[in-house]
C-alpha cells in the first residue's frame, strides 16, 4: 500500500508555517497508517529526537488560518494543538516508527519535499529573469506613448508640414495651342 502512494500526492500534503514547508501530524499520521495520537505518544516518548527545528506546535492563531484555508469547521475534536514536522522532523519520525511502512512512506515523502524544492528554485529563476527584462524595458513604455502622443497631434493638424521638407517654387506655366509666332515659322 505504501508504493501506492506518490510524491505528488504527498506533495499536496505539504505546507508553509512560520516560513518554513511542514506537514501536518495527522497527515503523517494517515500516511503512516497509525492514529495521530500513536504518532504523537511516540514522538514523546522519543522527544531528544525533535529539537524545535524538526518538529514544533502550531499556535491557535495558525490553527485557525489553517482552518480558514482548508475551509473546515474543525480537525476532528482535537484537544491538543497540532504539532508539524519539518523534512528533517519527517526523517527522524521513520526511526522512531521502526516499520516496513514507515520506511517506504518516509523515502516517498522525502521524494516530495526534493521535488518541491526544485520546483522552488526553478520557479526562482523564473522570476529574476522576468524581473531583469522588466527592469531593461521599463521605459519603453514611457517612450512608446511619446511616439503615440507625436503621431496624435500630427492626426490633429494635417495642415502642418514638418520642418525639413522645404517649399518647392513654382514653375512657369507653358503656353498650350497655335500661337501666331509659331505659324510664320511654318
């Protein structure tokens, strides 16, 4: 059952508090195939294990921003806050459930949390680049609507002639038809 399990589903699992991608215990929970509460007593009982930069409780303020975006009422009629485990709180917890699930689950999940990282980095190349060409063409919009402006107000007056081209002078005209001039020359 664990090979059923993808990275990308796991991926959806995972989210950003405090600046930081963790998951949820009871996700983990699910994902493991125990109860959060068995995750959780095992996690204290092994407590030296998750110093607070692998594992840390969310505070009710997170709660309910979490609730407001997963847009449920409540988490099952927990007492407790829920904890998070970060990727290196993720690793730790497949020692401490020491079982063939643990095992695949954990290598998937850490498949997950590389593919995000990738995706991180790609997507901040992405917007440097966007952000260089941004700032090289920034004012060409402003020189754009001067050249706008310019051919507006030439539309407006199509009397006005532009200043190089200089005025032509006349030339006489020639006279048409038989002049009695002419006719003695014949």
């Amino acid at each position: 059952m664990a090979s059923e399990i993808s990275a990308e589903a796991v991926a959806t699992k995972i989210i950003e508090v405090r600046g930081k991608r963790v998951m949820l215990d009871r996700d983990l929970a699910k994902l493991y195939g125990v109860s959060t509460k068995r995750l959780n007593e095992q996690v204290r009982r092994n407590i030296k294990r998750f110093p607070s930069d692998f594992m840390y409780q969310l505070t009710m303020q997170e709660v309910t921003i979490l609730r407001s975006q997963f847009a449920t009422s409540r988490w099952g009629g927990r007492r407790y806050l829920p904890y998070v485990f970060t990727q290196e709180g993720v690793a730790m917890l497949s020692s401490v459930l020491n079982n063939e699930r643990a095992i695949q689950v954990n290598i998937q999940i850490m498949r997950a949390f590389v593919k995000l990282k990738e995706l991180l980095l790609s997507h901040k190349d992405l917007a440097i680049k966007i952000e260089e060409l941004e700032r090289r063409y920034a004012d060409h919009d402003v020189k754009i609507r001067v050249i706008f402006d310019a051919i507006k107000q030439l539309l407006e007056h199509p009397k006005l002639k532009p200043e190089s081209e200089p005025p032509k002078p006349e030339e006489p005209k020639r006279r048409i038809g038989f002049y009695k001039d002419q006719a003695s020359q014949i």
